[in-house]
C-alpha cells in the first residue's frame, strides 16, 4: 500500500492559531511589568499600558484573535509601509532616487548615519526614509492627508479609521530629533517642501487608529495573491513581493537580521 505524507504547505491550514496565539499570551505575561509606553510623547504616556491585543488573519479567509484586539491604538511606524506602498505606487523604481532599500543597522532615528551618507535615508523605514516618503506624497498629491487616510480606509474596508490629532500634536509638541533629522534632509536637498509641512504631515500619518484586526485586514493587500488596486492605487504583485522584501529586511530596524533569522 503506498501512503502519500502532507506536503508542509499545506499543514500551513490546519495550524490552531488560536492556541498558538494564547500560548504566546502566557509565555510572555511575566515580562507584563518590563516594557512601558511611549512617554517621551505625552498623549500616549496616557495610554493603558495593559491593553493587549493579537489578530491573525488568514489567506483562506480566518481571523483568530486574543485579548483587546478591537481597541484602536496609533500605529505609528507601521503606517510607513502604506506610505511607502502609495509611494511606490505613484513613483515606481524612481523612488529608490531619493531613499535607500538597505537594511540600517543604526537606531530608526539615526541623525549619524544620515549625515555620514550625505541626506541619502538607507530606507523608507526609518525616520529619515519615511520623512522622505512624506515629503513625495505631498509633492504628487493635492491633499496628501485626504488621500492617506482614504488609502487606509480602503486597505481595510472602514471608513470610521482616521487620524488622531492629540497624538500628532504631542508628537510635534517634542519631535526634536525628528526635526533635525528633516532639517538634515533639507540641507543636502533631499526634501523639497516646506520643514514644518513635511514633518505635521508625518505625526498625523503616524497618529493613524487602528485595532488589531483592522490592522490584519489591511495588510492582506500585502499577501501578493493578486495585483494591489485599493483607491486607485495599483502594485504589480512583482512590486509586492519588493515590498515584502523590504519589510523583511528593514522593517525591524537594527533589529531585521535577528528577526529575518
């Protein structure tokens, strides 16, 4: 008799996510006390700092969740990959003229690094990429707040996701050092608007709400299953798979290689 085994990709199906994301809720509830928010921007050293929530959504069309995975938080970097997906969208490989795609292997707000490659950001990641990025949309785009938040809102399928402005002006309120790395970025004439402009339209993209699950719907854009069309925003899933890359590779800042492995 010949006995065929599961080919792996497909065990990929029938994984317990939801045992796998409650187990990965106990393994790190002794760590509850070690991390803190943000507080060095005041509007989210308000923030509960016992909010915890997990969302997996897959290609066939589940959704596992845990804990506070519908409580809405700004989200901060994670907004620089719909950025860079409407850049790239808008730009194609023009784009890599004025930001790298190279992993940093400094801190995400490096002013040394910056000043050492002459205003050339390593990628759009970090702060002085995503700046970058920023300072393109507001250059293709007529209402670049108008267009972000309805390329979010498409992403994942609800028009209530918008900015929160508290957040974006606490941020600005104590954003020196984003301040002067847009500063930097204007001396070797990298950005072309205005400092002030360009930096508020950054924390208002970073002061973004979204849940957990929110979060996971819209990054199925990302899954390269098929071409990327969301509020007339198209990516080849060529271009997608780019994308993917870059995530991989830089996503996690200095900390990409550790996470890549």
């Amino acid at each position: 008799m010949f006995c065929q085994a599961t080919p792996a990709w497909q065990n990929f199906y029938f994984m317990d996510y939801q045992k796998i994301l409650e187990d990965i809720y106990q393994e790190i509830l002794p760590f509850a006390e070690k991390g803190k928010q943000a507080d060095y921007i005041p509007a989210l050293a308000k923030v509960d700092p016992d909010h915890f929530g997990m969302c997996i959504q897959t290609v066939s069309g589940d959704c596992f969740s845990h804990m506070q995975a519908d409580t809405r938080f700004s989200i901060q970097s994670i907004t620089k990959v719909f950025a860079l997906a409407m850049c790239l969208s808008l730009k194609g490989e023009t784009l890599w003229e004025k930001v790298g795609k190279e992993p940093s292997g400094n801190s995400f707000n490096s002013l040394v690094q910056l000043e050492f490659e002459k205003g050339m950001p390593r990628n759009p990641f970090i702060n002085a990429g995503a700046l970058v990025v920023a300072d393109i949309l507001l250059s293709e785009l007529e209402d670049a707040e108008g267009e972000f938040i309805g390329f979010v809102r498409a992403l994942c399928g609800n028009d209530e996701i918008d900015y929160n402005e508290e957040v974006a002006q606490s941020e600005r309120q104590c954003g020196y050092l984003n301040a002067a790395i847009a500063n930097l970025l204007k001396y070797h004439g990298t950005i072309d608007n205005d400092i002030e402009r360009v930096l508020m339209f950054y924390f208002r993209m970073c002061s973004v709400e979204m849940s957990c699950r929110e979060l996971a719907r819209a990054f199925m854009a990302f899954t390269n299953r098929q071409p990327f069309d969301y509020a007339g925003y198209k990516l080849s899933t060529s271009r997608i798979k780019r994308l993917n890359a870059v995530m991989q590779t830089c996503g996690f800042y200095d900390e990409a290689g550790e996470f890549s492995y």
